[in-house]
C-alpha cells in the first residue's frame, strides 16, 4: 500500500478504522478519537511487539467509518469485532477459576475436585465452594481421614478384592463390602459438614496434632508441611466469608493497573452470592496523547462484554467515575444496560473490588518476577550466542525413526522463555523411507515454514554442524535465514553451535538460558518419540491383527478397545474373546496364534 497518500486522506474525526490484508480479508478493527492520528502512529514509528510488526507488514488497504462521537465508536468496533473476529484483534485469555469440591450422587460417593463452570453439574453433584487457593491437599485429607473412595470402579457391582488402600485403612471398599453403606454414608455426611465450614476446627487439631507429633521426633521438613496445610485450612473460612457477601443482583468487580505503558487488570465475577470467575489479564493498548489512561481501561471493559452478557452491576476502582454515563450509555445502546458503581465508602461492593485488587496485585507480583527471570535468560541467549534479536519466540526440531521406518519430525516451542505445549506440532515424514536425518529435516523445516507468517526469533536443530547446515540450506532458499537465527545443540558435551561460526559454543552448565534450550530439545524428543511410537504400534497392530482371517476395521477397533494390546488378545481365552466377537472369528484368532506361536510383535 501506499501509506503516505493513505494517510494524506484520513479525516481528523473519532471513528473505526478497518485494516486489510492483500486478500482484502479485514485483519484489525481499531476505534480512534482522531482517525488520522491513530492510524498514522502504526506507520510512522518503530513498534516494540512482534505481533504489531507483524500486523503492519500485512495492511495493504485502510478504511474508515466516521461517527458521532466515542461511544458511537466503541459501539460500530464492537459490531464489526463481533461479525469478522479480524485475526490481530485482542483476544483475552487465562481466564482462571476458583475450585469447587463435588460430592457425587451416587450409593457411595466420592469427593471431585472441579476446576471449571462447565464441570459444575447439580444432577451429577452436591457442589461446595468456591474455595480460595490450593485445597487438594485437604480433599486428600478428607478422602483419606473418612475412608472414603477415590476409584472409578462402578459401585453397583461386586467385585473381588479391595485395594491396597483398604489394607492402609484409607478407604471402606464399598466396591467389595457393600454392607459399609451405612458408615460410608456417616463419613460422607461429615465431609459436607467441614465443607460447609462446620467442622473445620475439628480438621485443625487433627493436623496440629500431626504437626506437634513430627516437632517432637525432629521431623522438620513433615511439621513445615503440616504447617502449609494449616494456613490453607483457613482459606475455607474466606470461601464461607464470599458466601456470606450475598446480594440481590450479579455483579463483576474490575480492578486496573498500568506500569510501563501496559494495562493489567483483573475482574471478578459474582453471580448469586459466589465468585465464579477470576480474571487475569493484560494488554498493551494504544492511547492517543490527548486521551486519558481510563480510555484504555474502559476499552477493555468493552472487549470483555464482547462475548458475554454483563451483569446489571458493574464495580470498578480507580478514577472511572466521571465516565460512568459513557459506559453506561455504552451498554444501554447495545441493549444490555448496567449501573456503573465505583465504590468509596465500606460496603459489600468496597470490599468485593478491594478482593479484585488484591488479586491484581499478586498475580501482578508473581507475573513479574516470571518476566524479570525469562527476559535475563533471553538476553543472556542474545549476548553469548550473538543473536540477533532476543530469542522471545523460539522453535526446536528433532527427527525420529528407525532404520527410516516410521519416522515422524517435532517440533518444540517457548514462547518468552517458557515452554509452550500449545504450540508443539508433529509431522509424519513422507518424502523418505530410509535413514536420512538430514534429509527428513529438510522436509520438516519447509513444511513448517514454507507458508508460516510469523516466524521464531530462533530455530534451535536437536544435532550438530551436519543438521545445522542441513536447515540453513532449506531456509536459505526459502528467503529466511536473513530474518531469524539458527543454532544447534549438540547432545554429547551440550555444545552450541552457530551458523557461521566454525567453533562451538559451550555454554555454562548452570546457565539458565543452557537449561531452556535442554528442556527444549529434550521436549521435542520426547514429542517426537511419542509420536513415532504411536506410528510404530499402528503399523504393528494393523499388520498383526490384518493377518487373521473375518477380521475387519471395526472387530479390530473392538478387540483393541477390550484388550488393549495384542498380547492381550494372544493370551486371551475363547470365553473372554467371544464377550467381544462371535464364537468362529475368536476361533479364527485362536488358530492363527497357535500357528503363529513364535511371532513377536
């Protein structure tokens, strides 16, 4: 695009913007007080993240909507957010519950811990909670201390023997016993009664008991544990204290923070008497000069609504105040309207968004320490590798195989020097059938990159010099090995080596950035060996199982369901393989392991 005539024309109006990709696909909506302004700072400075870079270097066309005022703006970004879902739009992410505790509805219960909303069924549980902070080490406690059951065993059957937990006297084994239903259903009835904070004190002497016991045989490292396990007890008596701030109405409270240019905040959902929801999140938004810094926050508010229904309450700290008929005008023109309070005296909401707060502050605490020791790793990377950028995003490649047979490519990632499963992939390699290393990773390294927009700052190469020039050869000819680095890991004396330089690098043993590239490539050999097993079994299973006479895809599907493996199904009697399949093919199977006796698989 030609940015300068662009710009030339924008309107110096309040309105939405709309960013296009040569497609003509819209990538970014944006809403500005002054369009021309707005649009013009992605254009004529150097932007920091890569996802900016990156959204620049695909805009070809801009377009523009010119409305009343601000709110009408937020409105029409909304809609059109809403209706295109652009891909470099905000997308807000961990989201973050408090724990319930589900006792299940069935002759002899057991104690779950539920993690999410959409594991809270009230057909299936009695639900307890919310509870703040870690508490499965008091389910533990609980479920050993009442002998109650932790399997997944079907209760109303009858079966053989308990488990070794019925010899430790940590469980009834109603699966065996079934006349304990009785005491079973006494136990289970006092588990709901601490549950619901009433016999908490009870629970508290137990481990002070256990605590004084440890203290007094010189067993430190056990008292300290039961010391932890005492503080986190109290957490019941919080939940029972969010239970008691119940009010008429739902209501969310917001809590924000800006440092360095970033906006963090947190929300808490409360719907009928009980936080839901614990919301962490940050941004970097863009703020025009002239604009205050609640603009940015009240952006946020708008893009947290976009996707759920707001309650009729609406707590915020801070400064928002005077711009609460904006938000409330806001959401009364999106037909969902709300009362923005902003707390001052001591009150129930006062005290829901100090909670916010809180929350804020030490998730805030905790993500910055994280950042401070992932930023000196990667800068650390930077400097004694002489990368060219620091190493935010990072790829790492391993090949397995056998003899070249079912040989399977992967791929490990971290992202801010953090391993990040999310972005694994794996690739079955389909070029080659022989034992080429180098070639399967030329294979994989184009695969990967040859469509991919944004790239790594570095590919790491599970090898040595013959894997690294393998890769730089495949990069080269794609155009990329200008725009990122590229090392390998040699596994023998941990050496580092860069494309290049003729001599290795070694980096200290204890360096953290030595460890993240370790964890790097031992993830993505483990990854990959994972995989190449899953291939392996496949090809083994099928060959194995094809062989026998009146056996299709889905009596195989079966057998494999039942019995697992096919030793299994080797050892199987004719009476456990007719539960599966009829009497002629399970005597199909039988001959044809008979014959086959000393096959190994």
């Amino acid at each position: 695009m030609d940015s300068i005539e662009v710009l030339k024309n924008l309107p110096i109006h309040s309105g939405v913007y709309l960013m296009f990709d040569r497609n003509y696909h819209i990538i970014y909506v944006g809403k500005a007080k002054n369009i021309k302004k707005r649009v013009s700072s992605y254009f004529q400075k150097e932007h920091i993240d890569e996802k900016t870079r990156t959204l620049v270097s695909k805009i070809e066309y801009v377009r523009w909507i010119m409305t009343k005022n601000e709110v009408e703006a937020f409105i029409l970004e909304n809609n059109l957010i809403k209706l295109h879902r652009p891909k470099y739009n905000i997308l807000l992410k961990d989201e973050k519950g408090y724990p319930y505790v589900g006792i299940t509805k069935e002759r002899f219960p057991k104690i779950v811990l539920l993690r999410k909303i959409s594991q809270i069924n009230p057909k299936r549980y009695r639900v307890y909670g919310p509870f703040l902070g870690q508490i499965s080490f008091l389910l533990e406690e609980l479920i050993n201390g009442y002998q109650i059951r932790n399997c997944s065993l079907n209760m109303e059957k009858i079966h053989n023997r308990p488990c070794i937990r019925f010899q430790l006297n940590k469980c009834l084994a109603p699966c065996v016993y079934k006349e304990v239903q009785e005491g079973y259903s006494k136990n289970i009835g006092e588990v709901e009664e601490i549950l619901k904070g009433k016999k908490k004190r009870e629970l508290e002497q137990n481990i002070e008991e256990k605590m004084a016991l440890a203290s007094f045989h010189h067993l430190f490292e056990k008292a300290i544990v039961y010391r932890n396990q005492l503080a986190l007890i109290k957490k019941i008596s919080q939940s029972q204290e969010i239970e008691s701030l119940r009010h008429t109405e739902s209501e969310d409270a917001w809590a924000f923070k800006q440092e360095d240019g970033v906006i963090y905040f947190c929300v808490l959902e409360m719907r009928n008497g009980k936080v839901l929801h614990k919301y962490f999140d940050f941004h970097a938004i863009q703020i025009e000069e002239d604009e205050a810094v609640e603009i940015g926050w009240i952006s946020l508010v708008f893009y947290y609504y976009q996707w759920k229904i707001p309650p009729k309450r609406l707590l915020f700290n801070g400064n928002l105040e005077a711009f609460s008929p904006q938000i409330e005008a806001y959401f009364d023109k999106v037909n969902s309207p709300v009362s923005v309070i902003v707390p001052k005296i001591e009150s129930h909401g006062k005290q829901l968004v100090e909670r916010a707060q809180s929350n804020l502050n030490m998730e805030f605490l905790a993500y910055s320490s994280r950042v401070k020791n992932q930023k000196s790793k990667l800068e650390f990377l930077q400097q004694r590798l002489g990368l060219k950028r620091v190493p935010n995003v990072i790829e790492c490649f391993d090949i397995s195989n056998i003899q070249g047979k079912d040989a399977v490519g992967s791929m490990s990632s971290a992202r801010s020097g953090e391993t990040s499963p999310e972005h694994y992939r794996k690739y079955k390699i389909k070029t080659l059938d022989t034992p080429d290393d180098f070639g399967m990773l030329r294979e994989v390294i184009y695969r990967r990159y040859s469509k991919l927009e944004m790239l790594p700052d570095l590919i790491v190469v599970d090898g040595g010099k013959g894997q690294l020039s393998s890769v730089a050869l495949i990069l080269r000819e794609l155009a990329l090995l200008d725009k990122l680095d590229l090392i390998s890991l040699a596994k023998r004396e941990e050496e580092v080596f860069v494309l290049g330089e003729s001599e290795s690098i070694l980096l200290s043993k204890d360096s953290e950035g030595l460890k993240l590239l370790q964890k790097l490539r031992d993830e993505a050999h483990r990854f990959g060996i994972t995989y190449h097993r899953v291939m392996r079994e496949r090809r083994i299973l099928s060959s194995e199982l094809d062989d026998i006479p009146q056996i299709g895809p889905q009596t195989k599907r079966k057998l494999l369901e039942k019995f697992l493996t096919v030793e299994a199904i080797r050892d199987a009697s004719e009476i456990e393989l007719c539960k599966v399949v009829p009497l002629r093919v399970a005597k199909n199977i039988l001959n044809y392991f008979k014959e086959n006796k000393g096959r190994k698989i």
